[in-house]
C-alpha cells in the first residue's frame, strides 16, 4: 500500500509540473468580438467597443501609479484620442500639465464643430497666468483659413489697462524690411508688398542727412508697391526701414 501511495503521490507530481511547464510557451490568449476584457495582454476586435452609464457617473476611471507612465494612451492611423462632448466639453484634463500632446505634425489638434460660425473655438485655454503655452522652435503657430481671415487675435481683459500682445523681445514683421535711395534721387519704390486698403506704410532714415527727411510714403494697393518721397535728392545713398501695418 505504501509503494502504490508512493506512486501516486509522484504521478500527481509530475503531472503538476508538466502542466506548469507545458503551458509557459504558450502565447496568452487575446480577447476577441463579444469576450470580456481580459488584464495584463492584449485584447483586439473588428468593432468598436461602447461603455454607456446612464445615471451620470463617471463611465472609466484609470489611475496609473509607481511610475512616469500615462493612465491612458491612445494610437491611430489619424487621431490616437478623439473626444466628443455634444454641447459640452470633449476632451478635458487636469494636473500638472492638463492637456499634453507630442505630434510630428500637431502636438495639439482643435477643430471647432461649428467652424463656420464666429462664436467656435478649435482650442480654449483658461488659466489664472496662461491659458494657451506652446513650447518648442516655433511655440505657437497660428493660420487663417480663407482670403479674408485671420491668422492670429489677440485682445486684453476687461480693464483699459490690458494689453493684447505683450512681447518679451525682437518682433519680426515679414511686411517689413529697409529700402535704399540712391544718390542723386529724391525717392524709391518697393515692389511685392502685400497691401490692403487700410494699410498704413511707416518710413524713417537710418542715417542722419542733415536736411532730407521723408515727405510721403505712398501705397498702391493693385500694384502691390509703395513709393517713398524725399522731401529733396540725397548726396549720399541713403537706407530707410519701412513697415506695413494693417
């Protein structure tokens, strides 16, 4: 009786570790249409999976811990997260950093739905020193759609004391730049200046010619120039800066 013990003892044993050993080869098996979620591997299917909670909870919280790694990541062939909130918000975030986005193309992406309409905003920033903060080669780009729009708004607060664009350091205008009259010539023209009706030409020397100074700096919009006169020739080449606005 002891030996068939023994043996039995030894063949449950063996087939433990058999069955310990057989299966460590094997890949995890993934979740797959109609099966629950499964933790620790991947779990892929061919339609999209909906969580709905009806009495206005929260449906999915993640919490990530121990670690510098994000509570959720999001990959795809054309947005890795996209969020839609009907008349409410899509996406929001709090923290350190509420919202951040890494992109070889945008980093951040905001479309208004209604973009037709002058009250949507692609990207709403709010806080109590900066609402919008773009960091890298060109920190923040914007461009307007259309022949008529606007690239960039700024406006102050509700106090006159505000100021919309407040610059800490060189301005670079692309409507800008330095002409030269040449000796012996009371006046020059730029060509291939973007112009509007509005537009307002500002000239001023960049040397001291005792007597000469500008007497007009004129625009002509459908030629997309300006022409600058002097008030008489100068005896010297003479350089001027110039700078469109509006």
């Amino acid at each position: 009786m002891r030996k068939a013990g023994h043996r039995s003892i030894w063949t449950m044993l063996v087939l433990a570790m058999g069955a310990i050993f057989g299966g460590m080869g094997e890949a995890p098996a993934e979740a797959a249409n109609n099966d629950p979620l499964t933790l620790g591997v991947p779990n892929t299917a061919t339609s999209t999976t909906y969580l709905e909670v009806t009495n206005g909870q929260l449906p999915l919280s993640v919490t990530s811990t121990g670690g510098q790694a994000p509570a959720i990541t999001g990959t795809g062939d054309t947005a890795g997260i996209s969020g839609f909130g009907g008349t409410g918000t899509g996406v929001t975030g709090s923290g350190g950093y509420g919202v951040q986005g890494i992109g070889t193309v945008a980093g951040v992406d905001g479309l208004g739905e209604g973009f037709d309409g002058p009250s949507s905003i692609g990207v709403f920033g709010h806080n109590a020193t900066t609402g919008v903060y773009g960091w890298g080669p060109i920190g923040v780009e914007a461009q307007g759609e259309g022949a008529d729009s606007t690239g960039l708004r700024a406006s102050p607060g509700s106090t006159e004391n505000g100021y919309a664009i407040d610059a800490l350091g060189k301005v670079k205008l692309k409507e800008s730049g330095k002409i030269v009259v040449q000796a012996g010539n009371d006046r020059v023209t730029k060509f291939d200046v973007r112009l509007l009706a509005g537009s307002i030409v500002l000239v001023t020397s960049q040397q001291n010619r005792d007597g000469v100074f500008v007497q007009a700096a004129v625009p002509n919009v459908t030629g997309d120039r300006f022409t600058v006169f002097l008030n008489k020739p100068v005896t010297r080449n003479t350089t001027f800066a110039w700078v469109v606005i509006n």
